[in-house]
C-alpha cells in the first residue's frame, strides 16, 4: 500500500506492506533512527512520536493507519541548529544514561509539556509513567521536565 507521510516536515511516500508498523516504516523504509524499538508492545515508550500533534507510540499503529499525517521525531524537534528546549534541558539535567529512552522520553517530555501537565513533580511522573528508563534516571528527568515547561512558558 502506499503511504504519504510528512515526517519531520519533509513529505514521505513509501509502499509498505498493510502490516508494517509505523516504527518499522519510519527506521527501516525512511532511515528515520530515533524512534527506538524497545519492547514492541507499546510497554516501554522508546517509540513514542508525535502524530498530528499527539503522542502515540508508533510500536502500536500501523503506517496504513497514518496515511496522509505528520509525523514529528526527535529529529525533528531542533531548528535551524538550535536544539528544542527539553532537548537542552535533558543535556543539563544529565536526564538520560544509556541513550535507549532518551528519544522516547523526549517526546513524551514534549507532549506533556504541550498538553499542560507540569503542574508538579507528581503530576509530570504521572503524564510521563508511560515511558521506562532502565537506568532509573528519573529524578533527572523530572527536572529536565519541569526546567523546559519553565523555559517554555517564557
């Protein structure tokens, strides 16, 4: 099937078979790498992208299901050489480890932030529970968090 894409503001065509995911047309048919494949179950978040301006972990949608949407990655988030500010807050923070989180958990970090649920600490680990980080750097990216929401509201 074919499939239309805007990813990261660039438009995509591609065929794809009906059964192939988003996350697998986005690393294996587009080269897009950010976007982890963790778990495939939509269990960890590694996944997680931005669709139409909300989060979905693409693990769990089929790319034929995303025909004609714009599809935002980590890649996407810097412009013109300038890194998004939760991208830079996570640097300062020291909000990631091994790096196998860090998109998915910048993404969620981003809709949550979009979506207005920084309203505490509590309130960011709830909105972000979705995303795992096997090197439990949470605190960290808590603070990331809350430090980017400041930055943002500006």
């Amino acid at each position: 099937m074919d499939v239309s894409l805007e990813v990261n503001g660039q438009p995509r065509r591609l065929t794809v078979e009906p059964r192939v995911t988003l996350l697998d047309a986005l690393r294996e048919r587009l080269g897009v790498t950010g976007p982890k494949k963790g778990c495939d179950r939509g269990e960890c978040g590694a996944c997680t992208v931005i669709v139409d301006g909300a989060r979905i972990k693409s693990c769990l949608t089929l790319a034929v299901m995303r025909d004609g949407c714009s599809v935002t990655t980590v890649e996407g988030l810097a412009k013109q050489g300038k890194l998004h500010p939760v991208q830079e807050a996570f640097i300062r923070r020291d909000a990631f480890q091994c790096g196998g989180c860090t998109p998915g958990q910048i993404m969620s970090a981003v809709a949550c932030i979009q979506e207005g649920h920084t309203g505490s600490a509590d309130e960011i680990r709830e909105w972000m529970n979705g995303n795992l980080c096997r090197c439990a750097v949470y605190p960290n990216i808590v603070a990331a968090v809350q430090d980017a929401a400041e930055e943002l509201r500006r």
